[in-house]
C-alpha cells in the first residue's frame, strides 16, 4: 500500500475530496515525522508505538573485502505493534 491508496481510501470511505484527503494524509505523516524529529514517541491506541533509538558506533566488516571499517553512530525508528493489531493479524 502507497500513500496514494491511503489517500483514495479516505476518499472513498470519508466522503471528503482528493484534495482534501490528501492534505489530510500529509498532514498526518508530517506531524508524526516532526514529533519523532524532537524525540518524541508516538503512541496510537489499537495500533502500536514508533520511537527513535540511538545506537552507538561500532566495529562492521566489509563483506566483499572483509577488511574492518567504523560504523557511525545513528538514530533508528522502532515500531511495536499493539496486542488489538497483534490479535487482528493473526485471527
């Protein structure tokens, strides 16, 4: 599923205009995005939590030349689902 098929869906299913679902689908992504940007987590009942981990730099392996090489410190999203989501995929 693409963003453009969540926007048709709420079209059909919400009755408001594509212009309109697809400002609404936006806005949504773009508040989520902006609040994991500051750190916080999100948390959307019935469905699950995203929250941003660190990790800390480490030691890799280059698989083509096994030679060693520094991996960088980054910041990973993390999303659990929520026991409603967990019972509705699996019966």
């Amino acid at each position: 599923m693409t963003k453009i098929d969540i926007i048709q869906d709420v079209y059909e299913k919400l009755g408001f205009s594509k212009k309109d679902s697809a400002i609404i689908v936006e806005s949504v992504f773009e508040i989520i995005k902006d609040s994991l940007a500051r750190g916080e987590k999100i948390k959307i009942s019935g469905f699950g939590n995203f929250s941003i981990k660190e990790k800390k730099s480490r030691r890799g392996r280059n698989p083509q030349t096994g030679s060693e090489i520094e991996i960088s410190a980054r910041k990973v999203l993390t999303f659990k689902s929520s026991q409603v989501l967990r019972k509705a995929l699996n019966g």
